[in-house]
C-alpha cells in the first residue's frame, strides 16, 4: 500500500466505494487521515462499513465542513454531461476535486529514496488504443531484465494497492481519460500517448474535452521524456507543443503510418521493421513480423511505443527485441485461442469500437468475422473499406439491425449468440481461415464486460473439440 501523505488528522471524503474507492479510504487512514466514505449503492456502503470506515450522505448540506479534499472514483462524471451532485457541493465549498491518480503521485515519493542507488521511475501510458498491451509488455521485459517493476493503474493493482517502491524499480501505469482528467498532481518520469480515436465522447464533452483529457499528463504533468504517437493530428500537436526545437529529445516521435525523417529522436514501423533514428541517423532495427504475440500493424505500433520509453531507460534493442519474442500477450486482445484443422481462432474481444476492430481487420488474412453487440454512434461504416478479407461475417447481439447495414457487400448470416456464431464459422471454414472474434462494440447487450464475451468465445472454440 501506498500511505497518503500529507492529510496527517484531516478528514478526506471518498465517493465511490468501488475498487479505487476502497482502496484510496484505506491508503487515507494509512496515512494518519481520516476517510469519510459515500456511495448511492448500499452494498458498496456496507462494504465499507465493514472495513470500519464512516459513511455520510455526501449530498446533504453542511457535509463538506472541515473536508480537505474530494476523491472521487473515475467511473463518477464530474462535468459532462451533468456534473455530479456531490462535486457540485465540493465546489460550491471550495474544496479541491481529486481522485486516487492524484494521491498517488503526491504519495509516492519517501524520504527513504535519500538512501537509494538509483531513484525509482513511473512510466505513465495513455491514449485511446494498445494502452494495455503496451503497459503489459513493458512490464514483462523489465521484469525479464531484472527490473524491479509494478504494473497498476487501469491495469494490474490499484495505484495506490502496489508496494512502496524499492530502490531503482519501475512503476508501469495504464491510465484512461478518466484518471488523468481529474488528477491534481500528475508527475510521470515518461509519459506516453499512444494514439487518438473517438471515445468516452459523452463524457468529455466531445472530442476536444477528450483528448485535453489525455493532453493534461503531458502538460501539467512536465515529464523527462514524453513517448508520443504522432499518426493523429492531436499526436503531432502535442509533440509540437513540448519540443523545444527539431533535435530535442526529450520527446520522440512514434509513428506506423510512414517513416520519420526528422532530426529528433524518432521510432517508426514499416512493413513490419521497426527503426530507431537519432539525428537522422539509424541506430537500431528489429524485425516484428515473427513475434507471436504482436500481429499487426496495432500490435507493432504497441511494440513501438515500449521500445522508446525502454530507451529512454536504457535498455539495449537485442534485449527489448528479446522481450517481445517471449511475451504471451493479453487475453482478449489479439489472443490466439487454437487451431483446428488449420483454421485460427483469435480473440480480439476487447474491440469494442471501430478502431480496434480495424486494426484486427488489417491484421489477418482469410478472416471469418464475428461482429456485433451493443452498437456505437455511427456503426461500423468506416470498415467498410476493410472487409476485403472477409471471407463472412457472422452478426451476433441482441440486435443486429445496427450491423447489417453496413455488411452488405460481403456475405453474412445472423447468428444471435456466440455459440451459433462460433459453430457456423467453424462449419463454414477451411484450412488457413481465421475465426476473428473482433466485434467493434459493447458486450452490455449480452456480457457485463467484453472479458465474459471473450471468455465466451474461448468456452465455444474449447467446445469443438
């Protein structure tokens, strides 16, 4: 655990009683603070309650006397599209909005680092795609060098549930939109923007709100080194916004889209190569086009960004290349499930928008293409121009109407659930296809989360036989 500093006999109020909520009350009272616990769920108060920690009706007058801050948990929308009652009431008394992203930065730091070697590091990844399996990755291969390394965040532990760190470790954090927009201290030592694509719109207040969002760990944050995706117009903005001149290298420029010819500290992937530049000279290249776990131009583009900031580290190529061989990868991202008689059977359940599923489109040959679910905004018309390789599409969810649509120049059949779809496309393929569970929306339509209807799938393929 990570005790929060600096609220020593203060009262701190923590709404939300989820995993990020319970843990931010215990890291309080760890730090000599007192919690005052809220949540509309009763179970979630009663959860609480029984860890012994006070619960008040946040949204009563007089119950921000004498709190010094507010932690709010990420899934509570502060502004859009309606601020929060309770934040409301934060504000209307002038206290500080916070959440555990905050505490945890402004905790992190001892006085024990004094008698340190070699200080420890936070890496820090956001942005829209990859963050997972580009935290993932570089917490194996710094594990695999013997790097002290603790992966937290939107992934692994809760931030502030990991171990006080240990003379030169490396925290690996994956944060969403929703844990850099209301952190008050944001103090990465590398920071990295993956990519940009339309998400959590409602939330935001549109595209700009969301990718300010992203924006405020790079600019409020003034890190060492900033890793930054440069194939979105908001990618090269911001590198622009942080480069100090062409050569500075502090920032370096990642990009799969063409090859980067500045000056600066650049990393790029063609046709499968990745090349590291340093004023416009090459000093490094590695072949990804045989790592198992990082099939297309997605997953290179995540290998890409782990390369940089491991680089920033100090790590040699031969040993990052060496990492990416031996990575298993992430379930339900791009996850290899089997192969029966030659036909492939991937999981690419965490696809949950357009953009995703067109980088698994782009991915793989001969793909029978299992789709469908809760629909987004605007379906899937913009892969359209993608389905080249689909042999057929195999529409499940609750409502499919939302997918046909757009499926008409390819052949398709309505199967509904998972295990029809699973079982007519394994009838249907031949050796060499792809069965490519990819299917570009929400699982709430049949699954609480996009890992049941991955695992879904996985029981089904299982089922064959």
């Amino acid at each position: 655990m990570i005790p929060v500093q600096g609220y020593k006999g203060q009262r701190l109020a923590v709404l939300g009683l989820g995993r990020s909520g319970l843990s931010a009350a215990r890291a309080i009272a760890a730090g000599g603070g007192t919690p005052i616990c809220w949540d509309d769920n009763e179970v979630a108060r009663d959860a609480a309650l029984a860890e012994g920690f006070e619960c008040v009706d946040l949204s009563r007058d007089g119950a921000f006397t004498d709190i010094a801050r507010l932690i709010v948990s990420p899934g509570i929308p502060h502004l859009y599209p309606s601020p929060n009652k309770v934040i409301a009431a934060a504000w209307a008394a002038g206290v500080p909005v916070d959440n555990d992203i905050g505490l945890f930065f402004q905790s992190f730091a001892t006085q024990s680092w004094d008698n340190f070697d070699q200080i420890p590091k936070v890496i820090a990844i956001t942005g829209s795609n990859g963050k997972s399996t580009t935290s993932a990755l570089m917490h194996h291969i710094l594990t695999r060098v013997g790097r002290p390394s603790q992966l937290a965040g939107n992934i692994g532990r809760g931030v502030l549930d990991i171990d006080p760190a240990i003379d030169g470790e490396v925290v690996v954090l994956e944060l969403s939109s929703y844990q850099t927009d209301l952190a008050r201290s944001l103090t990465p030592d590398v920071a990295v923007f993956t990519n940009l694509s339309p998400d959590h719109l409602d939330r935001h207040g549109g595209m700009g709100g969301y990718f300010a969002a992203k924006r405020r760990l790079f600019a409020e944050g003034g890190p060492d080194r900033a890793v930054i995706g440069v194939d979105e117009a908001e990618g090269r903005m911001l590198a622009n916004q942080l480069a100090e001149g062409p050569v500075d290298d502090r920032v370096i420029r990642v990009s799969v889209a063409g090859k980067l010819t500045g000056m600066g500290w650049n990393i790029f992937v063609k046709k499968g190569f990745l090349a590291e530049t340093r004023k416009g000279k090459q000093v490094a290249s590695i072949d990804l086009r045989s790592v198992a776990a990082l099939p297309g131009v997605h997953n290179h583009q995540n290998a890409a960004m782990v390369y940089a900031a491991l680089r920033t580290l100090g790590l040699a190529p031969k040993v990052i290349e060496a990492g990416f061989h031996d990575f298993a990868g992430l379930p339900h991202r791009s996850q290899p499930v089997g192969e029966i008689d030659g036909v492939k059977y991937i999981n690419d359940s965490k696809a949950t928008n357009v953009d995703s599923a067109a980088m698994a489109l782009k991915a793989f040959k001969n793909i029978r293409w299992i789709v469908g679910g809760q629909a987004k905004e605007g379906g899937i018309s913009s892969l359209v121009p993608l389905m080249g390789d689909v042999t057929r599409a195999y529409v499940i969810g609750t409502d499919p109407k939302p997918f046909l649509a757009d499926l008409t120049e390819i052949d398709h059949v309505i199967c509904n659930t998972m295990d029809e779809a699973v079982k007519q496309a394994a009838s249907d393929a031949n050796a060499g296809d792809v069965v490519l569970l990819a299917p570009a929306s929400a699982s709430f339509d049949q699954y609480p989360d996009f890992e049941k209807r991955g695992e879904d799938f996985i029981r089904c393929v299982e089922a064959l036989g």
